[in-house]
C-alpha cells in the first residue's frame, strides 16, 4: 500500500479529525496533505496518507475507517491513489 486517497463528509461536529488522525497514527498511516471545509454545517475532508508503512492492509483499513464514520455518523471512504487518478483522468 502506498498513498491513499481518505475522503470524509457528514455533518459537522467536534472531533472528526482528531478520530480519523488518532486511528491512522495507531495503524502507522502518514498525513501527506489534508483539506478539510464546512460548508452550511456540512464537513467534507480529503486526505492524502502513505500507507507504505502500515501495520494494518488496505482492506482492513478501509473497513475501519467506515466503521469509524459509521459511528459518527459520516460516511469515511478510502481508495488507493491508483484507482483514484485512473477514475478522475478524462
């Protein structure tokens, strides 16, 4: 695994980024680069991660990531960078 590419929207509330962080540093996920805007109470975050290192596989992680969501309420995905660029090249 190498970068990924974690999205995350929902309503916004105190503390999506630090759980989404917290659980990434745990599996030895890297925060390349992060955006994160609320717009009329609504969170949307895109994240780019290495996961070259990780103690945790992709498919794992990306069922993590979903219950984390889940649990708060958003909806969290996780893609390899790969499949991202070839689905957004036109």
């Amino acid at each position: 695994m190498k970068k990924i590419i974690i999205t995350v929207v929902g309503k916004d509330m105190v503390g999506i980024i630090a759980e989404v962080s917290a659980f990434l540093r745990k599996a030895n996920v890297n925060i390349l680069d992060i955006s994160q805007t609320v717009v009329q109470d609504y969170f949307n975050m895109m994240m780019i991660a290495d996961g070259a290192k990780s103690s945790v596989k992709f498919d794992s992680l990306s069922k993590e990531l979903a219950k984390i969501g889940a649990g708060m309420g958003l909806d969290i995905r996780c893609q390899k960078s790969e499949i991202f660029e070839m689905m957004h090249r036109v």
